[in-house]
C-alpha cells in the first residue's frame, strides 16, 4: 500500500517538469487549502489545514530560493528582474515571520485565524507577482529547463521529511 500511496510524486517528478509547472502546482496546492481555512468553522480542522499550509511554504520557498531564484538571477541581469527577485526574497522574508509567530500559537489565540489569513493574502501576492510578472519572462529561458525543474523535484523530495517534521 505504501508503494502505490508513494507512485504519483515519482511518476509526477519523472515526466520531466519545467520549474514554472512544478511552482505553478505548489501555488495550486496551497491556493486550495487557503480557501478550505476560509470554509472551515472548526477550530481543530483549521489549525490542521494552517499546519500543512505551513509545511508546504516552508518546502517551496526552500526551492524557491535554493535553486529557481539563483537560476533565475544567472540568467537575466537586466535591474528589473534583479529587482523582481529582491522583491520576492523580502516577501519569504515577511513570510517565515508570519510562520514563525503561527507556529508558536494555537487555535485557542485569539489572532490565529487573523494571522493566517494576512499570511494567505501575502502569498496571494506573491503569487500573482510570481505569475504575471516574473514566470513570463523566464518561461523561454534555461532558468524554465527540465533540467533545473529535475533538481527542484529532487530537491523536494530529499528534503520534505525535514520540512515537515520541523513544521
């Protein structure tokens, strides 16, 4: 049962994926647990979907800034899409900010929820950011080649264990 539980990350990781599509799939997957947070009333199922919300952003800033942004940044240098990356990396900075504060409360504080939906609306932006304005310019580039999207798959993979005991 494990094998099978186990077969669709290999297969997807194995169809050979561009960056863009590997980071499109993580703004989908936490996009949706975004709107579950909005739909759940209660307070041991929120605190769950901000638990894996949290998990899941700490994994692709992780790749985000490890290998996609660093590819990025080598093959344009044009000050716009500097500037862009700058932009990107204050964004993960206020971030982890947000999670670090998440992760020392609970459902029982008061400003939880408040707090997870500001950091929801933060990653809101930086996704569309992400997706209008910096994955356009690269996605005919060799910072979109399977190649780098290869390493980011095996970049996630090596490294999901620890992000998500340390979530």
């Amino acid at each position: 049962m494990t094998d099978k539980m186990n077969a669709p990350a290999k297969s997807k990781t194995s169809k050979s994926e561009t960056p863009i599509e590997l980071l499109k799939q993580d703004h989908a997957t936490v996009q949706s647990l975004f709107k579950k947070f909005a739909k759940v009333k209660d307070a041991k199922r929120k605190e769950k979907i901000v638990r894996t919300a949290i998990e899941e952003l700490k994994i692709h800033m992780a790749v985000e800034e490890e290998l996609f942004y660093p590819a990025v940044r080598e093959e344009f240098s044009e000050d716009e899409m500097e500037e862009l990356m700058d932009e990107a990396m204050e964004e993960h900075h206020v971030v982890k900010l947000l999670i670090q504060e998440l992760d020392e409360m609970g459902p029982e504080d008061e400003r939880f929820n408040a707090k997870f939906t500001v950091l929801a609306e933060n990653i809101q932006h930086h996704i569309q950011e992400e997706e209008s304005e910096i994955f356009p310019k690269v996605k005919r580039s060799d910072a979109n080649s399977e190649e780098i999207g290869a390493r980011m798959a095996e970049f996630k993979q090596d490294n999901e264990k620890m992000f998500r005991k340390a979530a």
